[in-house]
C-alpha cells in the first residue's frame, strides 16, 4: 500500500517547484468510494482531497496516483475549481513538465492497466464426458451462463452426451 500523505506532499512540492501554488490541504482521505478515482472536497475555505484505495495498491503505476493527485491538487489553486480555461492551462503545463496524462476524465484501464481491470472477467468451460468427442463450449465474462449453471439441462451439441465443468479460469 502507498503511503497517501508521502505522495500528496511531494505531488505540492513539484507544483510549487513550476510555480503553481494549490491553497493549503487540511487533509489527504483515502476512500473506498467505485464512483471516482480522486475528490476535492472545498468546505468554508479548507480543502481536502480524497483518493480511491485502488489507486494506492503496489501493483499499481506510481504514475497513476501522481497523475489523479496533480488533477485534485490543481482544482484546488485558486481560479481553477472547474475544469475550465486556468484548470486546463495548468494540467498541461504539468503534462509537460513531469511526463503526465491529466485529463478531464481517466478511464480505469489508463489507470489501472488492462489486467487489473479484467479480474472480475472469468472463463466459464464444460467439456463433453463421451471420451471420442472433442466438445467444449466457453465464455467469458462476469457471471455465469446458464448453460454452465445449469449444467444437468444442457447436452453436447455434437454427440448429445453430458456435460462437465472445467473450472472457472481456464
Ligand atoms: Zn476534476
Ligand atoms: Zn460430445
């Protein structure tokens, strides 16, 4: 697990070392929120950041935590609450400045990376039981099919003979 506070004080220091200045964070949240991957929160002038627990799993890209802490750090320099005119100037001189991907918006796999990503995708198989037939019938995806469910209602399309199951990651 990263540690959240180290890399939100080293994402400030490189803003300030380009000149960008966010206002003061009261504090730096880890969350188990799905729905974002980082909030900044602005309550009577004190700012706080939240940040996904995914993103802070040692598997995942270093890159990747920078990148949603400089989006949040810069919502909170002032002028720059929405993604607009200064919000959009400033990501992109950070883009340039430390080989970044700030965007309005990053997609899971940008972030995560492919694998991650797919690890709730299974590999649903049945294999035909007659030992002359080569039958085997699959699909990924997230629950199972009916016909591997049910297994006892379905038959091997070629030999009609029963089915089994293979496991569910294969
Ligand atoms: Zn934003
Ligand atoms: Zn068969």
């Amino acid at each position: 697990m990263k540690n959240l506070i180290k890399y939100g004080n080293e994402c400030i220091k490189e803003l300030n070392a380009i000149g960008i200045y966010p206002n003061e964070i009261s504090e730096f949240k880890i969350s188990n929120a799905k729905s974002y991957w980082g909030q900044a929160r602005r309550r009577n002038g004190v700012y706080s950041i939240k940040i996904s627990k995914d993103l802070l799993e040692d598997n995942i890209p270093e890159k990747s935590l920078k990148q949603t802490l400089f989006h949040e750090l810069l919502h909170c320099v002032d002028g720059c609450w929405e993604h607009k005119n200064k919000w959009k100037e400033l990501s992109e001189l950070v883009n340039d400045c430390y080989a970044m991907n700030i965007k309005r918006t990053n997609s899971s796999v940008e972030l995560l990376g492919e694998n991650k990503v797919d690890k709730d995708i299974k590999t649903f198989t049945v294999v035909c039981t007659n030992p002359d037939c080569n039958g085997k019938y699959s699909k990924r995806g997230y629950r199972q099919p009916k016909w591997y469910k049910h297994i006892e209602n379905y038959q091997c399309s070629k030999c009609h003979s029963k089915l089994k199951r293979i496991g569910t990651d294969l």
